[in-house]
C-alpha cells in the first residue's frame, strides 16, 4: 500500500457493511462512510484540488472529519486538521501557515466550526455535516517525491513558541497504524473510545489509522465527557481506553465524586495513556481501579505516533514509556555529541520509517533538528534502563540548572503529586540576574482540599536534595492545558509574575 486510504478501501472490500463508527445518534458502516469518501474525493477534484494541494478543516471528531482524511488521500491531497476550538486568529494562522486549497468546517457537529464559518463566505458540501469556504487560487501545489509522500500536516501545539507543521507520510502512518495495532493485538472485535481529536497524532494515528488496519470499530466522540466514557464501557463493548493522563485524573474524579470504587467495565482488556508524561501514583491508581496494568509509550508528531510502546499485558511499577518498535531507532545523546551509557541521562534522538520529512516550507527549522545521518533531536531528555525501556524525564529546554546542578523537573513533580489533596504539578524555572535558576512550583489541588503550602514544603524538603528543591509554590484553581492533555507552564509562570 502506498497511501492511507488504501488500507480503508482494503477494510471495505472485505466486510462492507460491518459497522465502524459508533456515534451518539447511530452507527455508519464501511461501505456508508466509502460513498461519503468517494463524494468529497469529487467534490475536491471539481474545485481544483490536485495531488500535493493542502486541504484544511477546521474540525471536531465527527464522520465528516474522517471522511477528509481518507477523500484528501483518495486525491492525492494533505489533510490539515485543526480543531475547531483554537481562537480565529489561529485558525487564521493555520491556513496562511498551510497555505491551504480550501477549508472545510465540521459545522455539523462543531459550534465552534460553525462559528468560524460565519466568518467568511462558505458554500455548501455534498455532505450536510460541513461547509466549505472559497478555493484559492493562489495556493501553491507542493510537486515532486515530497507532494507524493505526505498524507497530512499535524501543527504543533506550541507550547515553547510558534506552531510548526509536521508533515506526515503516507508510509508513516501506514507503518504506525501497523506497530499500534500490533501492540494491542487488535482485532474486528475491539472497539476504542475516541474522543482524541483527529487533529492530533495520538487520534489519528493511535486510534483512526490503527483501527482501520485491524478492522477495529471506534465509539466517536466530539467532545470528553467522563459519564458517557463509564456508561460505554458499561453497556457498549468498549475494549479499548485511551488518552492523555489528564483524562485518567478526570475519570478517576468522577468515579470518586459518584463513589464508585471500580467501574463497570466487562469488555475492557487495554487502557493506554501517552502525550505528557505519567505520574507514578497515577498509574498505579488507574490500575488499582481498572483492574488492568496501565500502557505508556513515547511518542510525538514528528515520528508518526511512536517511538517506543510497553509490551502488552505487561505490569511495571514504574513510568517507563517501552520498547522501540518496528522500524525505529533510538539514541540516548550526551551534550557532546557521544552516546551516553544505558542508565545516563540525555537527549533523545530517533531515526526510521516513522521520521517526518521535515517542517512545512521551514527548512531553517528542519535543519535545527534533523542532525547528520538523518536523526531527529527531539529535545526530551530520557534514558534507557538495562532491559531497554525507555525513561523520559523532561524536556531539554525545561531542565532547570540551580547552583551549577541540573534539576529534571518531572522528579520535583512526582514528589509533590504523592502529598495528599495534590492533583497536577507544575515546576519550571525561572532565570535569575545572575544566571542562576529559581525553581517555582505551581499546585492544583484535588477537589474539594485546601493545600497546606508549609506542609507541602516539608514534604518536598524531606525527598529533595536542597538544589531540586521549589523556591516558590502556588496554589492554582486549575491548569492551562493545551488540547492533547499539556500543561503551558510558561503561560503559568507568566500568569504568576504579571499579578
């Protein structure tokens, strides 16, 4: 197969009218979603849409969305998904940035989409769940191997500057869909809860693309709502949980505030969590409740879904995020330039089928982190223990140097998420006049208890060496998240030194 849409068209020959999304209002099956495909495939074809053209949406999980993707494949088109609950502006952004065809808007299913295309003049779809704005005449086919090789364009979420879009391959995410599914022994008999926007590589890679090459059916979500995630499990076969840590602190909240103990789960047999980094007590919490050992993996928009995965059925008391897969590589790198011993710290590089082709029209950006031989320098600290798995620590540009030491901040985070009424953590340093780093904290306190910052301190003086040890700590009311599950704490720290 050379094309994502090849792997949806292989899953219709075989069983057409087996059911594949489960919405709130009904089910569509292969061969219905195949018709809608094939009508935007001619819908795009008739205004001018030609292979290596970018196709935007402004989008919610829906039918429609996943239709896009596979019509823009169909044509030889880039998906560009935004969600649709990013401001004008950025929207505005992200289609100059894509420097997009047309744009299309989940309107159906979206009161934000429906909200952006009041903005502009909009046409009709064949498919009434969108609309569509003006073809630009103006946007430039991107020609030659590279307009072949892309299938989309995933934007970063920009939490150290400004967006970047990663362009996906075809064989990446092919590649990806097959190690997810493989990882999980994915079958026609599982279904996964997908409320991850597709708009993300964790939704349209862990939980579109993978599900479509194991024949895998998907209960569609537009929006997270943690009763409809318990009642699914309960009563609509749900054999698949997914999703960002926050999510798993949000359901494991709910299931307090109804005083359930464990949910009613009799299908479940994989629950997964990726895209920011896991807490100990966390994990060891979701698998207490859930009765199932509790899956991590690394991964990152720029390698097509993951890098490394956790073995199926695997119990470990520890965050480990796995095992390289499939077709990739994986270097732990010291700041000179040399591998540094399993067990060390450093910086985490990878290469393989996975590895986009760079950064769209920013070659200057490219060029900053594809280093010679072809690996990406992803600028996540981690290591490798003696079995292989991989450990991330932090991020490169996040580690705090306080007295001449390096400070990880993950380490003062986990320490502060094991006192009691602590829900999220946020540590990050600031630069002081003399080059020297303070270390702030910033606590957001489970529902309902009040944070005793004197007794958080001794707490946190008692596990800490005097260097990792908070200068500041902040109660918070709540985190500033981006919408894959990421706390910004820049935003954070800007937010306490302005007041």
């Amino acid at each position: 197969m050379k094309r994502i849409h090849e792997l949806f068209d292989q899953r219709v020959a075989q069983a057409p009218q087996q059911v594949f999304l489960w919405l709130p209002d009904g089910t569509v099956t292969l061969a219905a979603l195949a018709q809608m495909v094939d009508q935007l495939a001619d819908e795009m074809r008739a205004d001018g849409v030609r292979g290596g053209d970018r196709v935007l949406v402004a989008a919610e999980n829906c039918t429609e969305h996943v239709a896009l993707v596979l019509a823009c494949s169909r044509v030889g088109a880039w998906a560009c998904g935004v969600n649709a609950r990013m401001t004008a502006a950025e929207i505005d952004g992200f289609v100059r940035k894509a420097d997009a065809r047309v744009v299309y808007f989940t309107t159906g299913i979206s009161a934000a989409a429906r909200a952006h295309a009041a903005l502009q003049p909009t046409r009709a779809s064949v498919l009434p769940g969108l609309l569509r704005g003006a073809v630009s005449t103006a946007a430039t086919v991107q020609e030659g191997p590279l307009g072949e090789a892309v299938a989309a364009i995933i934007f970063t979420s920009g939490t150290t500057g400004q967006p970047k879009g990663v362009m996906l391959t075809h064989a990446g995410l092919l590649q990806f869909a097959k190690v997810s599914a493989q990882s999980r022994a994915l079958s026609t008999a599982d279904r996964s809860y997908a409320y991850l926007p597709m708009t993300h590589i964790f939704g349209l890679g862990t939980v579109l693309m993978a599900s479509l090459h194991a024949g895998a059916g998907l209960v569609m979500r537009s929006q997270f709502d943690p009763a409809d995630v318990f009642d699914t499990l309960a009563h609509q076969g749900l054999t698949q949980l997914q999703g960002p840590p926050a999510m798993f602190t949000r359901l494991l909240a709910w299931l307090d505030s109804q005083g359930i103990a464990h949910p009613v789960a009799p299908d479940l047999r994989y629950v997964y969590t990726g895209a920011a980094p896991l807490d100990l007590s966390l994990k060891r919490a979701i698998e207490a409740r859930f009765g199932q050992p509790l899956h991590h993996g690394y991964g990152l928009s720029e390698y097509a879904g993951a890098l490394t995965l956790c073995r199926r059925g695997e119990w470990r008391d520890d965050t480990s995020a796995g095992y390289l897969v499939e077709g990739a590589e994986l270097r732990i790198m010291g700041p000179d330039g040399q591998d540094v011993p399993r067990g060390e710290t450093g910086e985490i590089w990878m290469r393989g089928l996975g590895l986009m082709p760079g950064y769209f029209r920013d070659e200057e950006i490219t060029a900053q982190v594809i280093q010679p031989g072809g690996w990406y320098a992803s600028g996540d600290l981690g290591r490798q223990s003696e079995d292989g798995a991989l450990h991330v620590v932090g991020r490169l540009k996040e580690m705090i140097i306080r007295s001449g030491f390096n400070v990880y901040p993950g380490e003062v985070e986990a320490v502060l998420l094991r006192f009691a009424g602590v829900k999220n953590a946020a540590v990050i340093g600031r630069t002081l006049a003399d080059g020297n780093e303070d270390i702030y904290a910033f606590i957001e306190p489970q529902a309902g208890a009040h944070i005793d910052l004197n007794a958080l301190q001794a707490h946190a003086h008692a596990q800490l060496a005097p260097y990792k040890r908070p200068s500041v700590m902040h109660v918070v009311p709540d985190m500033p998240m981006t919408l894959s599950g990421k706390i910004l704490k820049r935003e954070l720290l800007a937010q306490f030194t302005s007041a």
